[in-house]
C-alpha cells in the first residue's frame, strides 16, 4: 500500500460520518499470484472515487472484493460495518463489458426491472401483490428517468446503441436505490460523444442521490470534474489520495517503479505517459 500524504487515512480522520466500505489490509491471490497486497482505504457516503491501473492490474478484482464475489488472502472489507457478501442491497453493480446483441428483444424496461428481482433470464418474474407492483414499475420508472432513457426504454435492448444499453445497465444497478454504484469501465468502447454523456448521468446521479461512486475507467479525463479521490491499482500495490496528489510524475514512477510523465494539457486534461500497458500478466509478484 502506498501512502499518499494525508488523504491515504482521510476515511478515518476527515469525516464525522462512519464509512461506507472499509478496507482494511486486504491482499488478494488468484492463481497462486498476488494481485495486489495491503490495500487500506474507505469510502465515505457521497464520495466518488475512481479506480484506474492498466489492464490487468487488478480493478476488477478490486470491485469483485468489495461485491464479496471473491474471497481475500489477508485482511477485512466491511460494507456498511458488516463483512462484505455478495447480493448486498446496498451495493448496485454493473459489471464490465456487458452489451446485448442485436437479436435481444427484451425490452429495456424490463432489463432495469431484473434490478429489482434479481430474476434470471427467461424465468418468470416472481408473483407479487399489486401494491408491490405498483412499488416495483414506480421504481423503474424514477431509474429508467435518472439516466434520462424515458425516450427508448420500451424498444428492445439489442436495438439500442451501446451508450444507451450502459445507460440502461445503470439504471438496472439504481433501481433498488443503492448506497454505493459500483460501475467496471462503463465508458469503455463508448465513442466520446456517449463517455461524456454517461460520465455526465453518473455525475448527477452521485449528486442528486447520497449514493457513492466507485467507477473503474481507463481515462480519468472524461469523469476527472466529478472524482473525489482515486484508487490507483497498478504492479501489485494500490495508491489512494486525491486526483492531484496520486496522479503525479512522483507517484506514478514511485507505483510503477519505472518513469512515468504527467502531464497537464492547457483545457486541464490529464496525459499520462510511459505507462506500460498488459504489464501483470508477465510479473509474478512475490510476497513482500
Ligand atoms: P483489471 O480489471 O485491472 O484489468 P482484473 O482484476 O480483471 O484486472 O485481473 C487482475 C489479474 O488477475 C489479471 O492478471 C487476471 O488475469 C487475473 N485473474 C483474474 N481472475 C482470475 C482467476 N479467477 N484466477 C486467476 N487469475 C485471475
Ligand atoms: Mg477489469
């Protein structure tokens, strides 16, 4: 873990509020492997953090723990005091690269309502009572209008493009109205027209609700307005702190342990440069 001046125990000291998620020493192995190792950080109700690395550095997994969807080697992750477990109401996921066909013809409506069930695909949806029924379509509704999909949430899902299928798969994660959204690259193979229009939905859905944002992106550029603090996840380490004070010329050569530039464009867009790509697939990383 990489302490990065004070904000690394900001969770702890900053806030009168108690913690969303906490991670407390949490190391992960997959495959014999370490992923990553001694990660320490929390996430405090309304906060927006992004998690960013290269490929295969571990993000996912790092969502996954959180999700209770894998167990950790080391150390505790809490969500909201209790330990982390999958199906927790209070966390709405939407995992990464999930697009429908062209040949999907269910409805869009129908997809944010899975949200609610946690039906599967092809079963029939449970039997409620028509309150709950009118509970449940009020729901959808309040979702499908936060993400601004009113206009196509009835046609069917494999006809829409991919902005609007994420915009979608947002709202799916919204309907049970969560504590924290858990979003695994959902800007990734947007063109930037439809990045910046769901960059721009989630923004306001972290401010309109109390609901925090943790968002794994590949660019930080098109959500950097929005982000309190980053989870910068590459070589089997972790660096948490604000975006000014981790993504540096200093830290990130310090974390990738080789030189990395930063470089800030005139409109304030971040560039980063010399970071290698694919890179944990051919590290073995040994216990430290
Ligand atoms: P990222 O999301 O940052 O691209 P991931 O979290 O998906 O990376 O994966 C991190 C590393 O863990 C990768 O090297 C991947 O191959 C490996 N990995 C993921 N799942 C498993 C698994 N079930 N068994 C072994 N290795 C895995
Ligand atoms: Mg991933």
């Amino acid at each position: 873990m990489f302490e990065i001046s004070s904000s690394s125990a900001s969770g702890s000291v900053s806030h009168a509020s108690s913690p969303l998620i906490q991670v407390r020493d949490a190391t992960v192995v997959l495959g014999g492997r370490i992923i990553w190792q001694q990660v320490n950080f929390s996430v405090q109700p309304g906060e927006f953090l992004a998690i960013l690395g290269p490929n295969g550095a571990g993000k996912s997994t790092l969502l996954k723990a959180i999700l209770g969807l894998l167990p950790l080697s080391e150390g505790t992750i809490t969500v909201l005091g209790q330990p982390a477990r999958r199906g927790h109401t209070a966390i709405g996921y939407v995992p990464q690269r999930r697009h429908f066909e062209a040949d999907v013809h269910v409805r869009g409506r129908s997809i944010v309502r899975l949200g609610l069930d946690g039906a599967h695909w092809g079963l029939p949806l449970p039997l409620v009572q028509p309150r709950q029924k009118r509970e449940a379509a009020f729901r959808v509704q309040e979702a499908i209008e936060r993400v601004g999909a009113s206009a196509y949430a009835d046609r069917p899902i494999g006809e829409l493009s991919g902005g609007e299928q994420q915009r979608l798969l947002i709202a799916q994660a919204l309907v049970k109205r969560p504590r924290l959204l858990a979003l695994d690259e959902p800007l990734d193979s947007l063109d930037l027209r439809n990045q910046q229009g769901v960059a721009g939905v989630i923004r306001q859905i972290s401010r309109e609700t109390e609901a925090s944002v943790l968002l794994v992106a590949h660019d930080v550029n098109p959500i950097l307005s929005a982000v309190d603090r980053v989870v910068y996840v590459a070589h089997g380490q972790v660096a948490v702190g604000k975006p000014e004070e981790v993504i540096t010329t200093e830290t990130l050569s310090r974390l990738y342990n080789t030189s990395i530039e930063v470089l800030r464009a005139s409109d304030g867009r971040i560039v980063v440069v010399g970071q290698p790509e694919e890179e944990v697939s051919y590290h073995a990383h040994r216990p430290r």
